[in-house]
C-alpha cells in the first residue's frame, strides 16, 4: 500500500511538471520563436523526469547499501558472539522480508541463535539532496550540465555500491551454506550422542540388576556361611564330647592294666588288650586336638569371609546407588539432547528459509545494477544535449525572475512529497 501512495505521489508530480514545463513554454513563446520554445520546452520536460527517476533509484540504491552495510556489520558482530543485533525495514518489500526472516532466525539459534540493530533510510539527507538538484535545476544552463555529469558520476558510485553490497550478499548466501552444514553436522552428532547415551542408559540399567543379583547372591552366601560357622561350633561341640570320651578310655585302660598287672600270668592278654585301647585312646585324644584346631581355624576363617560378604554387600548397595543416579543422568542427558536436536532441526529450516530470500536479493540486485548502469548512459546522453542547448537558453535570461518564482513553488512542490 505504501508502494502504491509512492507511485501515485511520483505520477503526480510529474504531470505537474509537464505542466510547468508547457507553462514555461507558453511563457517564452511571447519573447521567441515556436520552434526554440519547443525545443527548450522538451529539454526542460525531460531534464525534470531524469531527475525524478534517477532520485528514485538513487534512493533505492541507498536503501540496499545500508541495508548490506548493516546486514554486514551484524554477521560480524555474530561472529564475535554478539547475537542480540536486529533488522529492521520500514517498506513492504522484499527487503522487508529478509529482515523478516532474518530476526526470526536469531530468534530460534539462541533460544540455539542473535538480532540485528534497526536499519533506517536517513529521508533528511534525500531531502536536502533532491532540494540541491532543484536549485541546480533553476541555476544557468552550465550549471545544469555540470550537475548532470555529477549526476552521471553517482550513478557509477551507485553502481559500485550495488556492486559491493550484492558481493556482500552472495557472501553472506556462502556463510549461510556453511551454517547450514555445521547445523547438520550438530544435529547428526547429537543424534548419535542421543543413541549413545540411550545405549548407556540401558548397559547402566543391566549393571544396577547384575548389581542386585550380585547383593542377593552376597547375602545368601553370607547366611550360608553363618551356617557352616553354626555347624563348625556344633563339630566343635562333638569333638570335645569325644575328646572327653578318649580320657575316659585312657583311664579304663589304666585300670584294666593294674588289674591285669594283679592277675598276673592270668590278665596278660586282657593287658595287651587294655594296652591297645590306650593307643586308641591316645590317638583319638590326638585327632580331637588336631580337628579342635582345624575347627579354630575354619572359624576364624568364616568370620572373615562374613565380614567380607558384608563389606561386598555395602559396596554393591553403594554401588547400585550410583548407578540408580548415573541412570537418572543419562535420561536427563538423553532428553537434554533430544530437545537441543528439535532447536537445531528449526535452526536448519530457519536458515533454508533465508538462504532462499538471500538468492532472491542476489538475483533483484543484479538487475538494479543493470538499472543503474542504463541510467548512467542516459545520464552522458542528456549531458551531451544539454551542453548543445546552451546556446538557445542564453536567449530566456531575461524570463529569469519568473522562473525564480516558478521554482520557489516547484521547492515547495517537492518538499511536500519529500
């Protein structure tokens, strides 16, 4: 809509001047002849149209430089660290929409990514610019013909400034391409990161129930090996019953001895017998001593292997804590990673989206410089028949005072739709 009233505004004022001019026409014709009133008339007409069409794309050109000198100075800013910049486009155009585009991409990367500082046409600078062309225009013929070499001159630099800002653009259309690489590269690396901390997740998990078994397997040992002490005593028990068994025999075999030793030749054989149950009294005396000991040992060994059973079931217990906590970690980790994978996917279209409208900025900039470099050339043209005119407006000199007060109202035409 904006556009539109621009157009419109533009349209008008140069029917405005066509009437002027043919007002100014009519106005030389009482002091010369037709034909050099046409032909100043038509000079007049479109030096003024010239003028209009060259501000409009000088304005334009200028909009685009600011825009790259900007868009410029945020990536650098960007690659700094700096993300919080932004563009701004009053106009609805396709600058507008990259701006667009632009902030919503810095939008999504940080949520993963950074804004752009406000871009602005300075309007005060075109003012002054289009009122110092209008005042050259109301100036003698040589003034006009050195202003329309200034102007040939700018259109150059405008040339030159498209140049570079599309250089700048197809500059930036290459980081972006690099940024959608790496984005890639960082959502495929996240994914397998994902992946692998799903996998620990599930090998922590099998850990915690091996740990558990190991526990149940500690303590069941552990209650068996309580057992074995509980019937180690019991031996225990059994050999000091037959430890006190073998005393009694060694004193049965004493007795039988002296009472076989009163029988004399009579109680031999049962002294040979009560000699034998002595040995065997002797040895099983022995072998209780030595089974006491054995069982002292075993003992002392169980205790041991208890109190290391309990130390075993400590450390799983501590252990299956903290695997409980690394388990907790990792689907942390695994939903941290699936989250930043979602930003990175949106990062990605973002950056697709703006890749697209850069190529279209490439694409309308090469044909503004086409622009630019035509008006240039048609800028050298109207010099040339400006120069050739010198001759024929000399004789309008003394119409200068009127085409002073025409001016005042084409200053204040002008600075109506500036």
């Amino acid at each position: 809509m904006a556009k539109k009233n621009s157009n419109s505004k533009i349209y008008r004022f140069i029917i405005y001047l066509v009437f002027l001019s043919i007002s100014i026409g009519l106005l030389i014709l009482s002091l010369t002849n037709q034909s050099q009133t046409l032909i100043i008339t038509s000079y007049m007409t479109l030096f003024l149209c010239f003028i209009i069409l060259m501000f409009k794309h000088w304005r334009l050109s200028i909009r685009v430089h600011f825009f790259s000198e900007k868009l410029q100075e945020s990536l650098q800013n960007a690659n700094t660290g700096v993300t919080n910049t932004s563009l701004t486009c009053d106009d609805q155009d396709i600058l507008a929409d990259s701006a667009f585009l632009y902030n919503s991409f810095f939008q999504e990367f940080n949520g993963f990514i950074l804004l752009m500082k406000r871009f602005a046409v300075d309007m005060e600078d075109s003012s002054k610019m289009l009122s110092n062309f209008s005042k050259e225009a109301d100036s003698s013929s040589l003034q006009v013909s050195k202003s329309i070499e200034e102007i040939a001159k700018s259109a150059m630099n405008q040339s030159n400034m498209l140049y570079k800002a599309n250089f700048t653009i197809k500059d930036l259309a290459r980081a972006i391409d690099s940024i959608i690489q790496n984005t890639s590269t960082i959502t495929e690396q996240s994914n397998k990161a994902a992946q692998m901390s799903l996998k620990g997740s599930d090998i922590v998990k099998l850990t915690l129930t091996n740990m558990n078994n190991i526990k149940e397997a500690a303590q069941n040992s552990s209650q068996t090996i309580s057992g074995l002490g509980n019937k180690s005593k019991q031996i225990g028990e059994v050999v000091q019953v037959i430890e006190e068994i073998a005393n009694q025999t060694n004193l049965l075999s004493l007795n039988a001895a002296i009472e076989a030793a009163r029988a004399g030749e009579h109680g031999r054989g049962f002294a040979v017998v009560a000699e034998e149950v002595k040995k065997l009294a002797d040895k099983s005396t022995e072998a209780t001593k030595q089974i006491a000991d054995i069982i002292k040992h075993i003992l002392i060994d169980i205790d041991i292997s208890i109190d290391a059973m309990h130390t075993t079931t400590e450390k799983v217990k501590e252990g299956s804590n903290t695997a409980e906590q690394t388990t907790t970690a990792l689907e942390n980790i695994f939903s941290s990673i699936h989250e930043v994978v979602e930003q990175a996917e949106n990062i990605s279209a973002a950056i697709e989206e703006i890749a697209a409208s850069a190529n279209e900025v490439v694409f309308s900039m090469d044909k503004i410089t086409e622009i630019v470099q035509g008006n240039a050339s048609a800028a050298e043209q109207i010099s040339s028949a400006a120069e050739e005119s010198n001759a024929s407006l000399e004789e309008i000199s003394a119409t200068s005072n009127k085409l002073a007060s025409i001016s005042n109202e084409v200053n204040k035409l002008l600075t109506k739709y500036v």
